[in-house]
C-alpha cells in the first residue's frame, strides 16, 4: 500500500463538518465551498422529539469559563477516586494486522489517568461524564473519516456518536415516528431493525426488493398509491436500508440503483435510514474460476472503488447514516455514529442526554487511542483494506464450495459484493412433497440440515410483512461464511448439499 | 479492616438470586428458603413493554448445542478479526486506595484475548455479541453483591445489566408508563428524571418532601384522593425515589420512613423506581465541634450499618433498582444494573436487546477484572468503606466551612447523611427587596455568587411541578462537595458567604 499522506492532509484540511472554508478536492484545487444547507425537517419528528428540552443546568454552563470560577454545581465525582492509573492495550500493528503478528510484533498502546498534554484524552476525561455526542477528539476523527469517504454534498451535517447500530436505531425511530406511523424497509430485512418498531407502534412495511436492494419503481408505485384510509396509517416519510451487503440477502445497490431510490424519496420527501454496519466489508469482484482480482493499491483507489454511500448523494440532508464498529473493529464496542443533518443531530444529542448519555468511556479511550493516536486515518483505511482482502479470502471459499456442494437447478443466488451473507434461493417446485405447501418444505429442509449437523437461517423469519410470507413461491436460506473457519464452512455446505439432495431424493 | 472471608463465603453460598436453594444465614444456621414469589406486575405493563416479542431467530439457539454442529447462522464477526491482543489496567490495590499509592504500588490486571480456562472471560467472548442481560460472569458478581447487601425478601428477583442508571431509568419508564401517564416524584429532583419522562408524555407529579424525602402520609393523601377526571389522567402506579444522599436535597430516609412510604404503595399498588447512586456515599455522622466517628471495623459492620434499601424491604417484588458505578468507580463505565421481579427484569432484557444490547464489552472486561479477579467482595467492600471515609472528610470540612461563613438566621440546611450534595435553605423574607418577588431574589444571590466567582444552583431549577415553583415561600441552593478539591470548596463558601451578606445588606 502506498504511502498517500498527501492525500489525505487534503482531505483533512477540507474535513470541517460543513463550515465555510474552501475546499481542497482530491486532485489538489481549491475552489469556494458551495454546498447548500440541509432542508427543514421539524415537521418530520416525532411528537416525542419536538418536545425534548435541553437540560436546564446546561444553562449554567457559560459561567464555567470565568476565569478562577470555583464550581459548586455539577453532581460530578472526582478522578481523584477513579480507581484506574492507566490502561493500556496491545493492538495490530500497521501492515501486520494478522492475529500471529500481533501475538509477536503487536503494538501496546497506553492511556494513562492525567495527562496535561493540549488535546489529550486521559482516563480522567474519559471516564468522567461527558457530552452526549461523544469525545470532542474520537468525534473529531469519526467526523474527518466521514468527509473523507462520504463528502457529504450539503453543507450543515454532523455527526454524534452512538452506543452501537440497535441503540441508534431506536433513537432515529423515536425522533421521527409516532405510533401508527408507517416505516418503509426492504422486504426481507434484519429482524430486530422490526422488532425494535413494532413495540412503538410503528407499523414496518416491505417494499419489493430484488439483487440489488429496493426497486425504485415499486417504491413509487407504493408510495404515489397510498391510500390513507386503506392503509389506516399517513403515507410513510422514513425508510429504512441497509444498502450495502444486505441483512440476510447480501444484496448491494449500484450507483445507479441508489440514484434512482433516492430520487423518489426525494419525490416522496421520505427519509432515508442509511443502516451501514458492513459498509466496510464490500469485497474484491468474483469471477467463477478465475484468479481473484488484485487488491486495490491505494488509499485514493480503495476509497474510489466504493459503492457510493446515500450519504454521498445527500443533496437535501434527508439521509441519516448510521455506522458501526461491530463489523470493522469489535461488537463490544457498543459504539457507533450518526451521520446526518444538524437539526437531527442534535435532537438525537438531546436523547443520547436523557438515555445512553454517551458510549462507555473505556470504549471512546481504547477507539481513539487505537484510530487516531496509533494507526492514524492513513493505517485505518489499512485496516480496512486488510479486512476486505480477508471477506474476500472467506467468501470465495464458501461460493466455490456452494458451486460443487449445492445441486444446481435447485439452488441459485447473487455471488454478494459486500457484507457477510449469501441468501441461496432453494426452488420449492421440484420438491417431491410440494403438495404439502411452502411452510412444510421450508421447514423440513430446515430439519434435514440439522439432522446433517449444520444450521442455516430460513428465509421466511426475516420476512418484514407477515401477510407476504411464502407469497412469492419462493424458499430462501441464508448462510454466513464471516465468523466459522472457512474449512468448517466448505464441510458445513458438504451436509446442507446433503441434506438438499436426500429431501429432493436426488442421489447424492 | 477486618478479614471476613467466612462470613462472605456463607452469604455467597447462599446467594442464589432466588432459586429454592436452602439458604445459609449470616450466623451459619440454616433453613429452607421461604421468600414468597413476587406478585404478578402484568397490568402495570406499558403498551410498549407488553408488545415486545423475543426474535424469532433466538428460537435456533437450542440446535447450537447439539454436538458437531456447525452453524452458518448468526452474523458475528470472527474474533480472529478484533485488533486487539490483550488489554490491561493498573488499579487501585486493596487497602492502598489513594492516587498516590496506586502510583507506586498499583496493580496490574489483564484481559487476554483468548483464556481458554473454564468460565474466562476473555476479549474474544467480551467484544462479541453478548446476551442482553450483560455478561455472565460479571452479572453473577452483581447478584451475589446485591444478594450480600439487600438480601431482597421474596424468592424470584434477577438482576439485569444496563448502561447505567440514565439509560435504565428510561427503559423503566418505556416499560412501566404510556402517554398520558403520572409519574410520581419527589416534589425537587434530579432534572434528568423529570426531562427522560416529559417527552414520553409521562406526567412528572411532585409529592411533598421533608429532610427524609417523601412523606408517606403526603403520598396517601395525594393517592386516596386522586380524581381522574379532574387529574386528566389514571392514578399514578409508579414512582421514581432517590431515597439515599437525594439529588438535590440531600435526603436520605431512615428505615422508618421507607417502611411507611413502602406500606403506602403496597396501599395503592404503586412500582418504586429506586435510583441509588448514592447508595455507598453513607457517610459517618456529623457532631458539629466533635471528632469524627471511627469507621466500621468489619465488613458485617459496615453492611449493618446502610440504610435499609427498598429493596431489602420488598415482600411484593414492587421495587426496581437501579444501581450505577458512576459515583463507585466511574460514570464513563456506562455500565449498572437493574434488580426486580423477574417478570419485569425479563422484558427490561428484551428491551435492551432493541436498544443498547449490552453495556460496552471493554467496560464489562475491565470491570469484571478488577471487582471479581482483583478485588472481590471482599475488596470490593474495603474500597467502598474507603469512600465513605473519604466523603465523610469532605463533606466534614464543607459543613464546617458553612458553619463558618454561611450567615446564621439566614442560611439553613439538614446535614447530609449520604451522597455529594448539601441543600442550603436561603431565607427570602430578610431580603430587603423582597417585595420583588422570589425569581428576583433567587436570580439576585445567585448572580451575586457568580460576581464573587462562585457557582451555586438555584433550587427552582429541581422544581418538578412549574407551578408550585416559589409557591412554598422558600429559597434553595444546591452545593456539592464531590468534584472540587476542599480547600477550593471553602474558598468557595466564603465567597458565597459573602454574596449572601452583601445582598442581604450584612456587615463582612
């Protein structure tokens, strides 16, 4: 990987979050930054979030800065009884980010309580209360990283840091919908993003989806139909996506496709709920028997061989992103930002205040040590890099074995570009016990699986609408090949092949 | 201190969480269990609460045991992908408490990445997905912690992890309350409880508070003569306490007190939301002119001598707990945990899994080493002994600095037994411009103490009703002695001293 500091010094330069200052584009010419400001959306909150105060105390806050104030007022405990004197953590290294490596040529990386440095983010800070929107410092990271890959084309975004994707989902659908309320999804969609809805009285709706995510068409027919009084509920204005490597159906939007999606929310003046945990995990092209493609060879290559982000496209400000470390660094970081209009940031800031407060302190401290003391943006994107040779490896391994193990003609699917699954249509018509329905053949592949010692997910329990379940026809499973050893997942596509096989009565 | 390593071993036996197991007694005797279960809280459930289903995919879980398995189900991340070795701390060692001891004689604990030693709770495990009840290990040290100091009397209570006591006060109110609710409070508290409800629609009630908090013949009053149409709302079914060291007033309720509001709310069905983050900031009494009272001299001591929690009340099962680490160890650990009724922890869980999941893994690592591995409860116990000396000291030196420059006649306030606050009472009548009013009295001495470089915050700004603010006829102050070294807190009291003077029109 080259070395293209350059690059990025420009790109940080420019990473101001909106504010005027010239713009420094990639190729080095500067020109006035022109980005307009984002849309007006009170009207789109939700009874909850339009009437969340800040704080009264907050108001106090102005007098903090009189110099040699003595501050009676804030409940905070001193660092003095933080039982911590410093923690530290040994980490990859840059360039050799194996697990072997880092057993031998690991970097430790340490935090210590005080440290009276400018800028510096010590346990002291750390684990005090903080701002609801995070560490000004890890912000401030997560902020450039943001410009760097999204340019957000508006000039007001922000970001606010979460405690993770489930939690900022919460926060999204509690700052934009009241009960009865619609929300738009793809129509096979990750689980919890509807049972996180459902208890608020948020009604989740499946929109038609094929390899590539929503169809734009059907979005439109859905929404320039909608008939109030039919649906018992006001047209929707919030959808939510998860564009790239789709939960559970491995789909990524094109280019295209995402213009086209975006152009009727535009239409529609609907919101988007950019959910992107494996936005990072987009893999190198796969061509049956060829040898894989070389890895991208640069910082500036791998950022620009990216499926642009709704983000990316985001003229009016109707795009929340969501991100994540789960899939890139750790679940267990329970943290995360959003991305998105200032107005929403900050109501999202004001209910971080009255829920989670901010992600863990020890989290922010070791993220921050990690992502910009240690690596810097420059070994991140490294990293990032790395894992997407390893996706690759991981992925390229399971479709061959797919390719040899699954009986053609009866299972099909999308090689995914992205993400950690791969969703294999098993065709039902073929099944010698069709007569007995989709449910029971569904389920008694299911079974014959396990009975062979392997556990797939099936199809119909990530289904958004209950009413639209087996109503296509079709049977689908899906299988990850992101946590089990790739030799495990080649043995574990030998039995469900089996088992597909013996339930078809096809001689194995 | 006192070694008593048996006494712990016989309450850790005997600390089930409820199970039917027979139960040792502290004096060794033992008995069968006979705690009653706690009583059926379904009715009290919110509409949200009620509607929230476990995910389907949980259903696959039981096949994960099945031998030779493997699973292409769940869509974790590899650990072999988490950059991070090891992560270690060096922490407080056990009777050398101070920040200047840890620095010369600290310990260093670690979390490997991998410890495959049975029940180990490595990084591999902690930065995964985990369950929504927080991990395993560190929940079984909080229920044998919560068993040893509250000995809750009925058979079926659980605890349940949360991301500290702000977010979890949420959940409670999300499960307990719909729109259009009233939630019973102490008629000054902490501003946070008051803005996490409004916004729900939940309808914040102040009940009538004396220097032992809630008067329980104000509540029966308040509750047996509720007029629903009159209120615009049903009777209230919970309340929110923070029955030891209040946040504002300072106020801890003796046994007797809690008995009779407990009585109360078994009288009229009320839940007790019991925030106790103050709970081990007891204090030893305060002689004014006398010296301070020795500590306690053994762990059993020491318990004996806590305040009854509400929970070490509770034959029902009406008491939710919520217990933070922000005031014990640190708030930016994001991490506390809940006690109930199981009933009521099992829907607090399926709403975490929507929400927050888990607290952060680092958090839960680094907490679990240091009160399990490091400390255990036996030194867990010994730190908290340690910080009721320490907020004994401080709390000493600031009532003595009241003592001192706070004009008597005017000034007045209940020396606290717990917590980090003092409530000063301020008495308008001697203003000599009171015909203005209380606002312009309160604004006068608190921009007063500004101009003297001192920050103070005025009581009305804990007022939970808006329209019995000033109605009393009285004026508060809040101070705390927590955050700010001694000798600055009376620096700070004389400067306050001396506003008050200058605006009442006293000699210096």
């Amino acid at each position: 990987m080259s070395n293209v500091k350059t690059f990025h010094d420009s790109v940080l330069t420019a990473a101001s979050g909106g504010t005027a200052t010239p713009k420094l584009l990639p190729n080095g010419d500067q020109k006035p930054l022109e980005k307009p400001k984002a849309k007006d959306w009170t009207s789109h909150l939700s009874t909850e979030s339009k009437t969340r105060k800040a704080s009264p105390l907050k108001s106090s806050f102005k007098y903090l800065s009189n110099p040699g104030l003595i501050s009676l007022g804030g409940g905070l405990p001193t660092p003095a009884y933080f039982p911590f004197e410093s923690i530290s953590a040994k980490v990859a290294t840059v360039g050799k980010f194996s697990e072997e490596e880092t057993l031998t040529s690991g970097t430790t990386m340490s935090v210590p309580k005080y440290d009276k440095s400018a800028g510096a983010y010590d346990l002291a800070r750390a684990l005090q209360y903080g701002s609801g929107s995070g560490s000004p410092e890890l912000l401030e990271f997560l902020t450039q990283h943001t410009e760097m890959i999204h340019h957000p084309p508006y000039a007001d975004w922000k970001c606010v840091m979460t405690a993770g994707n489930t939690s900022a989902l919460a926060t999204c659908y509690r700052m934009l919908m009241n009960r009865g309320d619609f929300l738009l999804m793809e129509e096979y969609t990750f689980p919890s993003a509807v049972e996180t809805a459902s208890p608020m009285g948020i009604k989740p709706l499946g929109v038609k989806i094929d390899g590539e995510g929503v169809i734009a068409e059907a979005l439109d027919e859905l929404l320039s139909n909608w008939d109030e009084a039919a649906r018992g509920g006001r047209k929707p204005h919030v959808m939510y996506l998860i564009p790239t490597g789709q939960n559970p159906t491995g789909s990524t939007g094109s280019a295209e496709r995402r213009k086209a999606v975006y152009a009727v929310c535009q239409k529609h003046d609907v919101i988007i709920l950019e959910d992107e945990p494996y936005y990072f995990l987009q893999m190198q092209p796969y061509v049956r028997d060829a040898p894989p493609a070389p890895l991208p060879g640069s910082h500036e290559e791998f950022i620009a061989d990216l499926i642009p982000s709704y983000l990316s496209l985001d003229t009016d400000g109707r795009v929340i992103r969501l991100d994540s470390f789960s899939k890139v660094i750790a679940p267990g970081s329970r943290c995360g930002w959003l991305t998105g209009p200032a107005q929403l940031m900050e109501r999202a800031l004001r209910h971080n205040e009255v829920s989670i407060q901010s992600a863990s302190g020890f989290s922010q401290a070791i993220l921050y040590q990690l992502l910009s003391q240690t690596w810097g943006h420059s070994g991140y994107l490294d990293w990032l890099i790395n894992l997407r040779a390893e996706y690759t490896a991981r992925r390229d391994i399971c479709l061959k074995a797919m390719e040899e193990y699954l009986p053609e003609g009866i299972c099909s699917w999308v090689n995914p570009a992205a993400g950690m699954f791969i969703w294999i249509e098993v065709d039902p018509s073929k099944h010698p016990q069709i007569s007995e329905g989709l449910p029971v053949i569904e389920d008694r592949v299911f079974q014959k699986a396990i009975d062979k010692n392997v556990l797939v997910v099936p199809g119909s329990w990530f289904i958004v609408d209950e009413d639209a379940k087996y109503s296509k026809g079709k049977l689908f499973y899906r299988i990850t090949f992101a946590c089990v050893a790739s030799e495990l997942v080649v043995e574990a596509l030998k039995r469900f092949g089996a088992a597909i096989k013996e339930e078809y009565g096809i001689a194995a």
